[in-house]
C-alpha cells in the first residue's frame, strides 16, 4: 500500500504527534488551546450545555483492514461520534482522539489515517483538540471523544417519547449493512483467488454508505428551523428495531412501526434480493447507518408528513409492553432487535 | 482470583453497562445527565473554560494484570488522567471512560476495575458520566478522558516560563518506577518458581506509588490560597527530566536542575541502591510520579522556600540551548530525557 515506509520509532510518539498535527487549524472560536499542552481549553456559547459522548473501535472487531481504507477508518471514528452529538440535537464542536498502533503501522499509514479524521473535522467544523498516541501489541485501536453544545431546551433525551408520538426517521436504511455484505464476499473472493479484482462495480451508493456515513447535522439545523424540538431522539447505530425499542422502553411507551413506511434506497433493495436476504430485516436489523430515529407530538404532523427529509414509520403507545410490526400484508408481529449476530445466524 | 466467574456474555453489553453503573450517584451539580444516552450534559461554572484530556491504556504495554489488580488499574486510570486536568490549574469534574475487552474477562473481574474507577471518582468528586463497553480481541485497553474547569487566568499552559524563574516540583520523586522494579522482580521470581509468595514487606510505600498514583488536586488548592499562578506546569508522567525539558523547550528557555535539591524519600533511595540503581536517575528519568513541575517568578521565593509541600529544584535561564545538571559534587553535565527505555538499557 505505501510507495513510501517511514517507521514510527524515527520520529518517536512527540515527532509523529508533531507530524500528525502540522498545519492543524481550529475552526471555532471556541477552542481556545488544542494539541500540545496537558489538557485542551475551550468554553461553551453563553448559555450552552455541553455534550459529550465517546467511543471506542478495536481492530478486528470494529473494523477489518483487509478492506477498510485507513483515511475512511479516520473519517468514520469521527463521524459515528459526531452522530451521537447529533442524537441529543446538539452541535457537534471537538474531538479528542486516542489512538494505540501496533508497529506494523508505517508513519505514512498514520498519516492517511489522520488525513480522513481531519477530512472529517473539516466537513463538520469541528476541531481535533487533543489525544494521546501510544503503542499496542496488538492492532489498531482508536478512541474518539467528541464534545458538542446545545441550549438546555433544545437537548434531546431518549426517554422523552409520549403515547400517539410520531415515530420519524431521517434518510434511508440498510445500505450500511448490504455495503458491508458485499465487502465480505470480496474478501471471500479474494481469499480464494488472491490475484482476483474485486467487483464493486454499481454498488458505489452502498460501499459508501458503510465505508464513508456522515452525521446528519444536517437534520439537526432543519429541526432548528422547523422550530421542532423532537420528544426522544437517537441515531441509528445497531438498526432500527433496536433503536426503537431503546426510545420506547426509556420512555415507558410500546411502540408499532409500518414495514411498508420503512425507507429503503432501491439499490439496496435489489442488493437484498440478489444476496437472498430480506431488504426489511436489513433496514430494521443491519446498522450503522447513522440516521436519526426521533418522536414528535401529532400536531406537528403537518411539519413532517411531505419533508423530503424525513418518514414517518410509525407511532408510540401507551403499552410498554407493545412492540408491533406490521407487515407489508396486514399482520402483526413482534418487532426484535436481533443486531448484526442473530442477522447473520438467520441469513 | 474470582471465586465467582459470571461470563460477561449472559448479561450482553446493556446488561454489563447497568450492572456497573447501578447505584452511581453524580457529585458535581454541574453534571446534568451521566450515563445512559447517546452523550452526558454538563455545564460549566461561570465563567469557568473547560479543560479536556485523554489518555488510552494497553495491556502489555502500559500495564501487567500479572501484578497490577484490576482494582489498582482502575483507580490509577482515572487518576492519570485527573493529573493531567491538575498540571494546567484546573479541577477535575467528569470522566468518560471507554473499556475494550477480551473474552477472558468475567463480570466480577470488570466490576473490579470499574470499583476502582469508582474509588478514584469519589476521592476527587469527580463524575463518570458516559462511556462505551465493547469487545476487544487482545486483552484490556482502556480510554479515559477526563474534563475540568478553571478560571480563563489560571490556566497554567507549559510554555508560560521566563528568564530566571525558580523550579519547583511538589512531592518526592522516584518512588513510582522504584514500585515498579520490585515488582518486575517478584514477578520473575514467580516465573521461576511458581509456588512463592511475593515477598514485598518493607516496600508497601514504593508500591503504593507505583500501583495507586495519586492526582495532586491538593496542590492545585494549596496554590489557589497562596494566590500563585504558575507560569509553566506540567505533570511528571515520563520523568522529571523530559518534563523539565517540555517546560524549557515550550518555554524558549533553558534550564538547569541542582542534583541535591531533587526531593526523594529514604525509601525509595534505599532500595535504589540495593537494586544497583542511580537513585539520581530514578528521580530523573523513573516517570509515573505524577508530581506537578512548576516555574514561579523569583519575587514568589518566599512564598515557596520552605513550604512543605514544594522544593525548589532549579530554575530557568535565558539561553534556550542550556540543559543543566549540576551534580552533588558541582560538576556540570547534560540533563537528558532517557524515558524508561534509556534507564533500562543503562541499569
């Protein structure tokens, strides 16, 4: 992969920090100290909150290097914290990143890999303020905390969703997943036949959709000027059924989703089908697609119903023990979060 | 070591996550949500900037489970971190903590850990307010970040000392590394003959050091009621002698450091010397203190001089190439950053 080779131990963990952060710049205001002290300074707006959530990605669990870009890597540490920012209606401001590299890792493999956090931190005004870098005997590890404001009124918990709630979900769903399908079977591919190029040919939408998600801060200004302060949010990180069930046993609600409302991109819809999996499971169960799953009272019906933003998929009730899907023909089931594993045990 | 062994899969991620955090309560009414959606909310004190630090640990290579209880790893953990939030003047309020591990781990072996943190969090009234708990295929990493306020003029950055500033360190110096020797020793000791009992009496305060650190959140008080802002500080984590350097190289300063002035206990001299060890050099290169590194200007002289918490070890100088150290006997010689590597390689 690299032209070039430059080990790590050349330049020890203060040089490579130093080469890591060259030409570094803070978008806001702010930030008032970044990398390079003991800690970061930086202060809220007037009358903000601060929001803070963190995450960890472990190689081989998270993430598989044998078809995950390095600068992709970087971008998506970055951006499935952002999402969480989002998540409580928040904006999303700076990170901290902490990153542990065993030392098969050249310098100029760090570098890309940084190159995508800051493509990230740049696409999102955010600004990379600190972190630590170290060694591990084993992999790639990456820690990423990020920071965000909002006014007190405006934050979002998950447990705020009332009986006859709208449930609203913003995007389209299971391109993450078939994305990450169609990586494994090139990888299969290629194990059997290492020369073989992989075909990813049409599939572009959903490569990107899982190599490449994005945050939707986008969502969070619109709510902004719809003047619409959801009842419960999350962002959708395990697949929609387990989200779901996440606002309404927080909430104390039941809740019944419409399988038919379920928005599904037709790409993956086809994907689906030519790799014998149902594109329903996928949407509910896949993941990682980085949507936003919020609740809003019935009067803001109107506000919602035609936005080309966002579907509405369903309602809470006042059952707690309520968790119905309505198919496609009229029936009712169980709606479960059966994550990646049981998905994968029933394909 | 548990008599108990509850494999962490019965409980799942959400199951672990309650049974750790059950019973948590906040100190700080600056905390407004913890633990439990998809980021904490916590605000800032008037007028008070917020200070953020992160650090990420690896097993095998920041620590040993052969002799560091998980307890210990905890505490010492959060309390790094907190060391860090104290070395730029601030106090520490929350934590977040992200915590990657293999299926080796039980239940009660993570409830160890997270007791530990817990222990660290009441001591220094500081909040563990989010986190993330996930698997990991090589052993423990753990990411802690750590936040904290201070008034925007006392915060003390690195770069901050001037031509003829005194050199001041709180605490003694050495002990921590010379903790960590004897337990390499004892662990070797084992490996050759499995059956023998550790024998670490007499060494209770090295080991203490060296497993359960301490943040000096005392002498962040002690100099708020002098009313003494530093002008650099730092904290000792890879030795007096790089820290020192960090100080003069941010600084634009030279530096030098009186041997006999560099505070050591008897204990840790002792054992030093037992171990063929250079006590100087443990001082100056062993890490792990976690002391605070200050410079004052020389009109606060009085103020520090006989202070028992502080020792007045050096100061600055306006020549930015000066790295002294003038030895028991007058002589001068270059002060040297070795880390823990140089001083192994050495011993």
């Amino acid at each position: 992969m690299d032209a070039e080779r430059t080990e790590i131990g050349t330049l020890g963990e203060f040089g490579l920090i130093a080469e890591l952060t060259k030409g570094m710049k803070h978008n806001r205001e702010e930030t008032h100290l970044g990398v390079g002290d003991d800690a970061a300074v930086i202060s809220a707006l007037p009358g903000q909150r601060s929001l803070i959530s963190t995450d960890l990605l472990c190689e081989g669990i998270h993430f598989d290097l044998t078809y995950v870009p390095l600068k992709h890597l970087g971008y998506k540490a970055v951006v499935v914290n952002l999402s969480d920012i989002c998540a409580m209606n928040g904006t999303p401001t700076q990170i901290v990143v902490g990153l542990a590299l065993s030392n098969r890792f050249s310098v100029e493999a760090v570098k890309e890999l940084y190159d995508g956090m800051r493509l990230a931190c740049e696409r999102y005004k955010v600004d990379l303020v600190g972190g630590d870098t170290t060694s591990s005997q084993a992999g790639l590890v990456l820690s990423v905390t990020a920071m965000g404001q909002a006014l007190p009124d405006d934050i979002v918990r998950r447990g705020g969703a009332s009986d006859g709630d709208l449930l609203v979900v913003s995007g389209e769903l299971g391109g993450a997943y078939m994305g990450l399908q169609i990586l494994e079977r090139e990888k299969l591919v290629f194990k059997e036949a290492p020369g073989a190029q992989p075909d990813l040919t049409g599939h572009e939408a959903l490569l990107e959709r899982q190599l490449k998600p994005e945050a939707r801060t986008d969502v969070i200004t619109e709510l902004q000027r719809l003047e619409l302060v959801p009842s419960a949010m999350i962002d959708i990180s395990d697949g929609l059924a387990s989200e779901a069930l996440h606002i309404a046993a927080q909430s104390g609600c039941g809740v019944r989703i419409h399988e038919e409302k379920i928005p599904m991109a037709e790409q993956m819809y086809e994907t689906a089908r030519e790799f014998n999996l149902d594109p329903t499971l996928c949407a509910l169960s896949g993941g990682e697609d980085y949507e936003l799953l919020f609740t809003v009272p019935q009067d803001r019906y109107e506000d919602i119903r035609n936005h080309p933003m966002f579907s509405i998929i369903g309602h809470m009730t006042d059952d707690p023990k309520e968790r119905t899907l309505i198919t496609r023909n009229g029936m009712e089931t169980e709606l479960k979060a059966q994550g990646w594993d049981g998905l994968k045990s029933d394909a």
